[in-house]
C-alpha cells in the first residue's frame, strides 16, 4: 500500500511539475540561419552528368504557419515561399547574376507544416536541392546565395547568406 501511495504522489507531483512550463515564445515573423552547402556530382533525369548542390538552413516560425498546401496558392496570390539571390565572383567581388544567368534559381515551394496543440512553434532544417543543368564542369565559378522564406501570413523572414562556394570542387560548406 505505502508502495502505491508513493507511485502516486511521484506522478501527481511530476504532472503538476509538467503542467507548470512555460510555452515558448518566439515572433511571429520567421527567422532562417545558413548552416551548409554541399556541392556534388550527380546525374540528371536523362543521365547527364552534372553539378548539385544541397542548401541546408534552420529555420524558426513562432505561430507555425509556415509551407504551402499542394496546388494551392497562399491568400497573397504566392505559390513559392523560399527565394534565392545568386551572386557570382566576377573581379573579386560579388555580383547579383541577371535574369538570364544559366545557373540562376528559381523560387522554391516549402511544403505546408501545421503543429497541433497549444505551442505552435516550427523549428527545425530545410534542406534544398539544386541541379546545375548548364554548368561547365571546365569552370572555376565561386558563387554566394542570399535566401529568404515567407509564411503563409505574408511575414517575412531575414535574409541569410552563405558561405561562399566554389562549384568546381566537391565539398561541404559550413557558416
């Protein structure tokens, strides 16, 4: 009976320990961190070789609002939620590639993530892949991307950049 008794009061103080937490809190407005790049030989659809590279970021959204459902557009008209600024090493110096550079990225669509409960917070890695179709494996290019993610509220998150990457080589990039 003692031995009951004690199971009990252990629980009902660990429930009441439990229940006491405080939530987290963070802002609505998403926040992303650069944490790597790989670059790496792959083959396409039509087995071509070429380049890839692999963008992982952490990210945070303190209202869990964060991803697009399939085939459907967010209440602002958008359907991509994750945009990429290329920049490319011409002189020593970083420049923003044009409309028509073969390599530039198009935005890409972070799928639709809910959290059920009271805490709706989102935190966790995206990982993003890149397939270089027109690269020229001859070439030196060092580039640089700047990155972005926006929920489905329209807030907008900061602007992250990576380390920079020389495609001509494989290897990990880490911030």
């Amino acid at each position: 009976m003692r031995i009951i008794k004690s199971i009990i009061n252990i629980t009902t103080a660990t429930i009441v320990f439990v229940s006491c937490i405080k939530i987290q809190q963070l802002p609505p407005v998403p926040r992303v961190e650069f944490t790597s790049f790989q670059v790496f030989d792959t083959l396409d659809i039509l087995g071509n070789e070429c380049k890839g590279g692999r963008l992982n970021f952490y990210f945070e959204d303190g209202d869990g609002d964060l991803g697009l459902h399939p085939a459907e557009s967010d209440e602002n008209g958008d359907t991509t939620n994750l945009f990429l600024t290329l920049f490319r090493k011409t002189g020593g110096i970083m420049v923003e590639v044009p409309e028509n550079d073969p390599i530039k990225p198009s935005p890409y669509r972070i799928p639709y993530l809910e959290r059920t409960g009271q805490n709706k917070i989102l935190k966790g890695t995206i990982s993003v892949t890149i397939i270089y179709f027109l690269y020229d494996t001859a070439s030196t290019d060092t580039v640089r991307y700047d990155f972005y993610i926006k929920d489905r509220a329209g807030n907008i998150s900061n602007t992250a950049a990576t380390s920079e990457i020389a495609l001509s080589a494989n290897d990990l990039y880490k911030f």
